[in-house]
C-alpha cells in the first residue's frame, strides 16, 4: 500500500504592505506637476497677450488717416464728400502733401489736375492751385461784377463772404408835373442779403485756402478794390443790370447772421423834409370843415366829421 505523500511543514509568507509615507509622497509629486504645467500654460498666455499688444500699438502708432477717392476720377473732375473716404497707411510712406480728413473741407471743389485711381492718397499736388470762381458759384446762380466807391466797399473792408443789401437811387416818374419835388431823387432797397464772392480779384476761394479769417482791418490789410463780385439769381441779374442803368447802386453789409428782410419802402424828398405830413395835415384840416350858407353869408361855422 502506497505511502501518502508527507506534508511539508512551515508557514505561508504574506506580501509586505506599501508604506503610507510613500503614498503621501507620490501625490504631492502629482499635485506639484499639475501647478507647474498650469503655471506655465498661463505664463506663456501671458507673454503671448503682451506680445499682441504691442504688436498692436506698434501699429497705431505708424499709420495716419488720408483721403482717397471711392472711385476712380478723371481730369477736371470736383472733389466733394461724395466721391472720397478716409484710409489708413503707414505714416513713413505717406507723402508730405497728403491730404488728411481734418483738411479736406480747405479742398472741397478744387479740380483734379490728373487721373486719380480709386483707394490711392490724393495729394495736393494733384489738384489745381485754386478754386476757379465758376466753381463756386451755386449751380442756380450767376456771378454779376459791378464798380463800387469806397463808400459801398465800406473803405476795403469789405470782405468775400460778407452779405449785403442794396440800395437803388433813382429818378421817380413824374405823376404830377406842377410838383417841383416830383422830379428829384429817390432811394428804396432792390434787393437784401446777397452773397459777395469777390472783391477785385480777391475770392472766396483765395480765403479758404489761405485760411483768412482775420480782422480785415489788421495787419496790411484793408485792401484796395473798385469791384466786387455777387452771387445772383437770373432775375436779380436782369433786375440788378437795368437798375444800375437808371441810376446808382450803394451796398450795405449786414450782420453775419442776419436774415434778408425784403423791404418795400420807398423814401423820397418829400420824406426827408416831412412835406408829406404837413399836406397830409392841411388836407385834413380842410376836408373836415363843412362851409355853411347862411343869410347870404359864409363861413366855417361847425367843423364835423366825414362819414
């Protein structure tokens, strides 16, 4: 009979345990990873947010806004508000005579002197050296010259620009042959804020450009002129060209401001020396007496009123 196999004596051995310390340890090395990889994820999105920045600000800083045409502009053409925008470019590029947004209103209506190309910086140098007076005329008005005395061009300050009324002396038809006073002088207002577009050669056009806008009376000025330049209607041109043919013609500047009053007085002669009261006062005391006939006698007896 087979002998059972002995059984082998001794103890089974137990795997030893991690020590604690050693877990603590691995997750502080963890938690200190994951802070150093955020630390520098927020660095770089730091300097990559500076870096744009100053990008940025390098940028504003070399451009400077111009004018171009939105369309391409042919010789002769006006500049106006309606054919140009504004563009930024590099400052270092830009010419010395570019014109700029704050600039423009100085060349509005200037003509072009060359092909001009759509989006380009329009330069000074391309438009003509000033304004023609036909440019400046509005397009349903006539420009009329007419000789002036110093009195009307108020001793050459009288300026382009400035608004005057106008003052007509003439000879009134004579209704009443017996009348000596029918036949002299008499003066009424023709016409009430007119527009002065030059005076002599001197324009509108010449002021803007140079920038004129002080006292006329200053410096080396008032200026010297027999002429001056308004900005009529068709029919004030006739009415203005006949009158001036019957008699004289005198301005008188008006307010800046000041709105054309149309007036329709006329004074004479008989106004100045107040003739017309004293008729007006005869006549009255004459026509509100009734002559009554009594007993073969007259006389004014009683003063009534008409009705």
């Amino acid at each position: 009979m087979a002998t059972p196999f002995p059984e082998e004596s001794g103890t089974v051995q137990k795997k030893r345990a991690r020590p604690l310390r050693a877990w603590i340890v691995l997750a502080l090395a963890i938690l200190a990873g994951l802070v150093a990889a955020y630390l520098a994820v927020q660095t770089l999105k730091t300097k990559e947010r500076d870096a744009i920045e100053r990008i940025l600000a390098r940028s504003n800083q070399g451009t400077i806004d111009v004018v171009v045409p939105t369309q391409n502009l042919a010789p002769g053409a006006l500049l106006s508000y309606a054919v140009v925008s504004k563009r930024a470019v590099p400052a270092d590029t830009a010419p010395a005579d570019v014109i700029t947004p704050e600039q423009f209103d100085t060349y509005v209506g200037h003509r072009i002197n060359i092909p001009l190309t759509e989006g380009k910086p329009i330069l000074r140098s391309y438009l003509s050296g000033k304004r023609a007076l036909a440019d400046i005329i509005a397009p349903d008005k006539l420009a009329l010259t007419m000789t002036v005395d110093n009195v009307s061009t108020l001793n050459g300050l009288l300026q382009p620009g400035d608004k005057v009324d106008i003052l007509w002396f003439y000879k009134p038809p004579q209704n009443d042959a017996s009348d000596d006073l029918a036949s002299k002088d008499a003066v009424r207002y023709l016409d009430s804020g007119i527009k002065v577009m030059a005076t002599g050669t001197r324009t509108i056009s010449d002021d803007s450009q140079s920038g004129v806008s002080d006292d006329p009376a200053a410096g080396s000025r008032p200026e010297s002129f027999s002429t001056v330049t308004l900005e009529l209607s068709p029919d004030q041109v006739e009415k203005m060209t006949l009158a001036k043919r019957l008699g004289e013609l005198q301005l008188v500047l008006r307010p800046a401001n000041a709105q054309g009053k149309e007036i329709n007085k006329v004074f004479t002669i008989k106004d100045i020396l107040g003739t017309h009261e004293r008729a007006r006062r005869h006549f009255t005391s004459v026509s509100d007496t009734i002559e009554y006939i009594v007993g073969g006698t007259g006389g004014h007896v009683a003063r009534m009123p008409n009705t």
